[in-house]
C-alpha cells in the first residue's frame, strides 16, 4: 500500500504524482495496491496520521502480509526546501506508533529528507 505524495507548484511550473486512488493493482495482485494521495497544502499533522490510521486499517484486515517496508522520505517536514508538506517533529514518533501498532517485520529505507 502507498501513502502518495501529490503535489503541484505554480512556482515551479512542476509536478509529480505517485499514485492515484483508482490504481488498485492487476490481474493476480488487483485489490493489493490502495493509494492514498495527500495534497501538500492539506498534509498537516493531523490529516497525514488519519491516513496513514487508515492505511493501517486496511493492512490489518489482510492475513497476508507478513512485513513492511517502509520508505521513509522525511522530505515532509515543514522545514523541508524541497516537498512543501506541513509536518512538524511532534508527527514523526506518531508515525512511528501506528506502523509499530500493526506488531509486523518492518524495515526501514531512508530516502528524502534535506532541512540540516
């Protein structure tokens, strides 16, 4: 399941997307791939944590998932120059308590993340 990072910046006249809600997988694997965008003006504390609440939800209806990986991109924090997300410090132990509450094998690849 993927949590997508959706943006669009007039500044830039750039965008990228990860994933829309109608990518629902194919063939053997449909109904395996749930996406869950969140616009980067939207994703405070509170809405990325509800989603991601959500995603776990999902997850623990599923039998079949016997680990996470988990691609941990901490571009999101407010102070990031890069992604423009709103999360603040206080956001990522929350995080780090519903993917710990689904009691699974995770590991963790660092990815983003540029405010020293």
């Amino acid at each position: 399941m993927e949590m997508a990072r959706n943006r669009y910046s007039t500044k830039t006249q750039g965008s990228y997307f990860t994933g829309s809600t109608d990518e629902r997988g194919a063939r053997p694997g449909f109904g395996f791939n749930h996406n869950f965008p969140l616009a980067q003006t939207d994703a405070t504390d509170e809405v990325y944590c509800e989603t991601l609440q959500q995603v776990a939800d999902i997850s623990r209806q599923s039998s079949q998932i016997e680990y996470l990986i988990v691609s941990l991109g901490v571009d999101t924090y407010q102070e990031d120059p890069i992604c423009g997300f709103l999360l603040t410090q206080r956001c990522y132990p929350r995080i780090g308590e519903i993917i710990a509450s689904l009691g699974k094998p995770t590991l963790f690849v660092m990815e983003g993340g540029y405010h020293l």
